[in-house]
C-alpha cells in the first residue's frame, strides 16, 4: 500500500492506509439532539451538527479503501455499575446520566439517544466500541483490538473537541499512535474550546498529533 500524504499542521502527515484506523468519537444523539445527554448539561447542540456533513464524506471516502473504522459511544450500563459517583454527581444539569429523557434514558447503553446517529451509522466490518469514559483507550480494549488490526495511525474525528476527542488523542498519543484530527469533523459546543483545542494538538512540533481540515484528507486517498 503506498504512503499517503496530507497537508497538515505543524507539517505534512503521512500513513499507511493498511495500519491506520478512521475513528469516529462519539456521534450520538445524547450529543448531537436536542434533548440528550449534551443539552441537559446546558449545551446548544446545534454547533455540533456541522461536523455531520464532512464528516459522511470522510466515512463515505473511507469506506472506499481497506482502512479500519472505529466508532464509539459514551454511555453507561443499566444499573449504573461502571458510572462513578463523582461522574453521576458532577455539576447541576437538567437531567442525569440514567434519568429518563426525551430520547430514554440520558447516555444509557441499549437507549435511543445512547445511539449513534443516523447519518454516520456503522455498517458491518466497522467496530463499535461502548466506553465509560472520555477518552476511548479506557475500559474498551481498543488498544489491544488496534495492536491485533496492527494500526499504528488514527484518523481522529467526532464529538467534542475539547472532552473525548482530547482525552482519546493523549491517550492515543501516550500509547505510540501517529494521530492526523480532521478540523472539521470534530466539534465542540464552545467556538473558543474547538479553535484552541485544534491549536493545543499541532502546537510545539505536533505535540500530540496532527490537524488538517478534511479536504486534505480526502485529497490524499486519491492516491490510492
Ligand atoms: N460534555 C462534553 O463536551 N462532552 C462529553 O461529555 N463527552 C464527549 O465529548 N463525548
């Protein structure tokens, strides 16, 4: 498989399509509805949804090669047994993780607004990973599902910028992935947040990884 390149900052980012993985955080209802996990904190989610357009073309184009697709879902069992205290209780939203919401119960596994969203729906060959947390190495396996895929690069999108796309890109970066974040795949609900989440990933030489718009992304797989 040849090399690709993409125009990125800080500078030009290069995978392998055959060790690489298109990893999709987090596009769920509970984020990007009205009426989920994401508005019960006091969000506009409307921001959010501008990611769904590039972000169909990106898997779209994706889906045309032999690269891996990863989703994730943020969410909680039934009973509650893999939510920490300190995550259920955190700050004062409209609703709780596990209270009944418009969408059923807010970021529960097995829920109507705990699903990925129409749009980006996963089709069969593509992984789903439920996760807990906010980053998507944690409590998933994906690091040792990856390691068997022997993927070494990650093409980063999803929700948002600031909270599990952050969290999974250090993680992802302490783990020794090559990570390229499509700027416009990933969102956030604070304009300020997504601008200088961008700039903290490619800043200092790339210190976690790498940020292109997915223009140059999709640019790159016409090499192939
Ligand atoms: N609140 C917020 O911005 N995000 C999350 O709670 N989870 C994810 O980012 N998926």
């Amino acid at each position: 498989m040849p090399e690709l390149f993409v125009d990125a900052e800080p500078y030009a980012f290069n995978f392998d399509p055959d060790h690489t993985a298109l990893l999709l955080i987090d596009m769920q209802r509970d984020f990007v509805e009205p009426g989920g996990f994401g508005e019960t904190l006091g969000n506009d989610v409307s921001l959010l949804r501008q990611v769904i357009a590039p972000l169909r073309e990106v898997l779209t184009a994706t889906r045309a090669t032999t690269m891996t697709v990863v989703h994730t879902r943020e969410g909680h069992l039934p009973d509650l047994s893999d939510c920490p205290p300190a995550k259920l209780n955190r700050g004062a939203p409209s609703l709780r993780i596990g209270d009944p919401g418009p969408k059923g119960r807010i970021l529960i596994r097995g829920e109507y607004g705990h699903d990925l969203i129409d749009e980006l729906s996963p089709i069969d060959g593509e992984l789903v990973l439920d996760k807990p947390g906010k980053g998507a190495f944690y409590a998933t396996g994906l690091h040792e599902t990856l390691q068997d895929l022997g993927i070494r690069s990650l093409i980063v999108t999803g929700v948002t910028t600031e909270v599990c796309v952050h969290t999974t890109v250090r993680e992802a970066n302490d783990r020794g992935y090559e990570c390229l974040v499509l700027s416009d795949c990933v969102g956030s609900y604070f304009p300020e947040f997504q601008e200088h989440g961008l700039a903290m990933i490619s800043a200092q030489g790339g210190i976690f990884g790498w940020v292109a718009p997915s223009a140059g992304y999709l640019k790159s797989l016409e090499g192939l």
